[in-house]
C-alpha cells in the first residue's frame, strides 16, 4: 500500500489528475456483450481485469507466436520443478 500512497502523493505534489477508481465506467464504444448483465463497471475492474487480461492475452500470444510446441511443454513442465538451488544445477552444457 505504501507504493499507491507514493504515487498519490506525487500526483497531488505535481498537480496531475487523480483517477477516482470507484465511478461507474462507461463504456464509448460497442455495445455490453451479453443483455442480461449488469452494465455497472468501476473503473478499477476496468483497468484491473478488461486491460490486465488483454496484457496477458497479448503476452500469451507474444510467446506461442516465438516458441514452437516442444519448447512451450518444456517450459510448462519445468514449471512443476522446484526452484530450490535452481543456479547450482544449471550447467550451459545440457542447451
């Protein structure tokens, strides 16, 4: 929390627009995807969960478009390794 105060207290000193991430977004363009949803949307689950998920979907995209098949089941599992003295084992020689 001290890192949001941080920044609030920058924006006050320099006099920049603070965000008030409890308004309503309203959305300019398109139109909600589903009828029966309410259209009620905070600006902080906008900018939390619609641009936070489009940055990882865009990442995502990033990765399988620069790595084949084998390299991304390598990756996935070596993820389930543990990472305890993951440098000692490393050796140049095995890539």
């Amino acid at each position: 929390m001290g890192a949001i105060k941080d920044v609030k207290n920058f924006c006050v000193s320099n006099v920049i627009d603070i965000l008030d991430f409890n308004t309503q977004y309203l959305r300019t363009r398109g139109k909600p995807r589903h009828k029966n949803v309410d259209t009620f949307v905070t600006m902080e689950n906008r900018f939390r969960y619609d641009i936070f998920t489009t940055a990882i979907d865009f990442q995502l995209q990033e990765l399988n478009n620069r790595l084949c098949d084998l390299t991304m089941e390598l990756i996935i599992f070596s993820s389930a390794l543990s990472l305890k003295d993951v440098f000692k084992s490393f050796k140049v020689d095995y890539i």
